[in-house]
C-alpha cells in the first residue's frame, strides 16, 4: 500500500529529528509535493550545518506554498533565524 504524502513528510521528519539523515532523504525523495521536498531538504541541511544551501530551499518551500502551512514554516524559520 501507497503512503500518503503527509504520512511520507512527517515519518521524514521524524528521521531527521531522530538524526537518520540518510533515512530522511529516502523519504523526501518519495514525496510528490515540491514544497514538502524544499522545507524537509531545508531541516536536513540545518542538521549537517550548511546554512546558506538551507536558507535557499527554506525560500523556495514558503514561496511554493500559502495558508497556514505558509505560515507555520515561515514563522518557525524566522524563529530559529534561518530567514
């Protein structure tokens, strides 16, 4: 059986918080949504320090999307001070 989108972004965040980047990209990767795949690829290069590549896919996943995804991401990264 297929997963569906959400269930692809949220077990990819879950590996990325549980530090198995390796697993996380897997994940994103599967995921058909352009802005899930930008705002995941983002997290994961917090997570190795590469700040400058993390802020351009940050830019690109709040540009993609509206409403309160939009919303929570942008307010998350501007918190933690990545835009």
């Amino acid at each position: 059986m297929r997963k569906t989108t959400f269930t692809l972004y949220y077990e990819a965040a879950r590996a990325i918080i549980m530090g198995d980047l390796k697993k996380a990209r897997i994940l994103i990767e599967q995921n058909p949504k352009p802005w899930m795949r930008e705002a995941l690829t983002a997290e994961v290069l917090v997570k190795e320090n590469r700040m400058n590549e993390a802020v351009t896919h940050a830019q690109a996943a709040v540009a993609m999307i509206r409403g309160v995804q939009r919303y929570i991401l942008l307010k998350k990264w501007q918190r933690e001070g990545l835009l």
